[in-house]
C-alpha cells in the first residue's frame, strides 16, 4: 500500500462513522497531510451540517500548513450550493495545492465538476485512489443517483432445512431461528439503512416493532405494503417508537407518525420503490415476508442479501426465498451462520 493509499484507507475509515446519519448526503472523509503526518481530518456527521472538507480543514491547528498540504477525500468535493456552500470553493480559497480523490461524484450537479473547478484554480488533482473500495462506500449514493430507486438489502433467517416459520404459525407470535447474537446484528444494521419494508403476513403474524432496540442509532422509517387495509392500527409496527408509511389502494388520513400512501398495485415493488426514491430513501432492508423477498428477487430488484440459517429444523414450513447464487462472504454468528450475496448481475 503506497503514502497515497494509507491516506485514503483513512478517509473511509472516517467516512464510515456517518453510516445511517447522513442520508441523502453520502458519506465522506476528508484528511490533510504535511510531510507525510496528519494535521487534519474529519467526516460528514449528518445532512444539512458541515462536509467533511470543511470539518478536516477546521481542525487544522497550525493554518499556516494548509497552503502546503495535501488534502485526501473519498469523494470528489461539491461544487454547487446545497444546504452548505461548494467545498470545491473552500479548497481553491484555502488555495491547498494538492488534492487526492478517490472517485467522481455520480450525482449530477456534481459529477466532474468539482474537479474542473479546481483544477481550473491550478490545484493538482489525483483521481482512483482506491476507487474500489470508494465506491463501494457510495453503494448507496450512486444507486440512489444511477438506477433511481434506493439501494436494496434482502434479509432473512431460514432454519437448516430451508423453511422461515411453520405452517401453522399463531398470529402475533414470531417464530426466533436465530440467536440473540444475530438478533443484535439486524438491529445494527436497521441503523444503517434508511428505511426496513415488510408485507402485510410478517405484521399478522410476527407483530414486529422493526426498531433499533439493541443497538444505538437512528431510527430507520418503517415501510408496510398493505393493500386491503387489513392490519390494525394497534400493532407494534404502527407505534410511536419510530414513523412509518404505508403503501395502500385506497388513500387514508395521515396520522402523527403514519403515512399512508396510495399505489395502484399493477406493478407493486417499481411502485414502491419510485415512492421512496421520490420521498429520498437512499437504501432499504427488506425483511419478508418470504412472498415479498422472493417477488423481489424474480424481478432482480435487490443489491445484497444477508441470510441467516440457525441451527432449527422444521421438517415442513413455509419455504425461505430461492435463489442461485453462491455467498461472497460467510461467517459464523453463536449458533447461526450468516450468508452474504452479491447481485453480480448489477455491478458496473
């Protein structure tokens, strides 16, 4: 790994701290070096606050230094007047002389831009330090911004002989597969992702709250697709611990913390999802039912999926999704073995 890597290795480390808090911004480090020692840095906390740029160049104690430093960033710097103004701007009036990114922004108004500006000004600018693993960190970003619908993970548990609940399961009354460990797990990673959709047999039958309870974090919205208006609004996904929005055929007043939003059902998940791209939900987990997992996957609408498999057997049940691929990744959690996939089909 070569100087410039090192830095941009830690610009995605920073970078990461913002997971779950700064959609629909993305999440971005920024860094400064002189002579090879970090006088510098920091990241996007939240939207609507201070860029990462703006952050690392603030910490710099020594001002002096930053007309003579290099300054790192995983993202191409902004050059238009959002919420906050062009960081593009701050780096020319700064007049920083070198600057590594790792990738180009994807977002329109951005989107080489950045780079013009200051190159424009006589800065050098490197671009695919690490491109790689930068965008990887944009997957949700560049998904929002290229394929116009949020980024999409498919999450479910199934018992080792392939079935996700009994036939015969009790309203209300979830069926656990997995272990507390992995319980701890899906509330993490509910923190991370903008929003959590089910259909309307996981709310009947599970009752489930779909909130980060064992986990510290933002609350993601909770998005239930019930056409016929069967759930009660008494059930623990429709509680005041988190807001949530309902996809239904007929229009229904709003409440303090349900939304109701009317869809035709002629091509249900396009549907849903140009809704949440319209209302800027950057990525989504979609945690079942199995009928609504696998009518996703039949019409390649997903970018990951993470299966857990616990150490129950059923016998008979009601089969988990199908799909064939092989994991990426696999990793053991207690009891449960944890599955990661890739829809290679999707990848530029």
């Amino acid at each position: 790994m070569d100087t410039d890597e090192i830095y941009m290795k830690r610009c995605l480390e920073l970078a990461a701290l913002g997971l779950g808090k700064t959609y629909p911004n993305p999440m971005v480090g920024a860094v400064l070096v002189y002579k090879n020692k970090i006088i510098g840095e920091g990241w996007h906390q939240k939207a609507g606050e201070a860029h990462a740029e703006v952050y690392a160049i603030a910490s710099v104690k020594d001002t002096a230094l930053i007309a003579k430093a290099t300054l790192y960033v995983n993202l191409e710097p902004c050059a238009h007047l959002g919420k906050t103004p062009p960081c593009a701007s701050l780096i020319v009036k700064h007049k920083i002389p070198k600057v590594v990114v790792g990738c180009i922004d994807h977002f329109s108004k951005v989107s080489g831009k950045g780079i013009e500006m200051m190159r424009e000004a006589g800065i050098s600018v490197t671009v695919g330090v690490l491109e790689k693993e930068c965008k990887e960190s944009h997957k949700r970003f560049f998904t929002f911004h290229n394929k116009k619908r949020p980024y999409i993970i498919l999450k479910w548990a199934e018992t080792t002989d392939g079935f996700t609940a009994p036939l015969d399961q009790e309203k209300g009354k979830p069926f656990w597969i997995t272990s507390p460990e992995s319980k701890k797990r899906v509330h993490k990673w509910r923190t991370e992702e903008a929003a959590i959709l089910v259909g309307t047999k996981t709310v009947e039958l599970d009752n489930p709250s779909l909130t980060a309870r064992l986990w510290k974090g933002e609350q993601p919205l909770r998005v239930v697709i019930d056409k016929s208006m069967k759930l009660n609004s008494s059930l623990n996904t429709f509680n005041n611990a988190a807001k949530t929005l309902v996809f239904t055929k007929e229009q229904i007043e709003n409440t303090k913390t349900t939304t109701y939003q009317k869809i035709n059902f002629k091509h249900t998940e396009n549907e849903l999802l140009n809704e949440l791209y319209n209302r800027e939900i950057h990525s989504v987990i979609i945690e079942g039912g199995t009928k609504t997992l696998q009518n996703f996957i039949d019409l390649n609408l997903w970018d990951e999926a993470r299966v857990f498999i616990g150490k129950t057997k059923l016998k008979n049940g009601i089969s988990a999704p199908k799909f064939n691929l092989e994991p990426w990744k696999t990793e053991t959690i207690s009891s449960d073995i944890l599955k990661w996939y890739k829809n290679e089909t999707l990848l530029n």
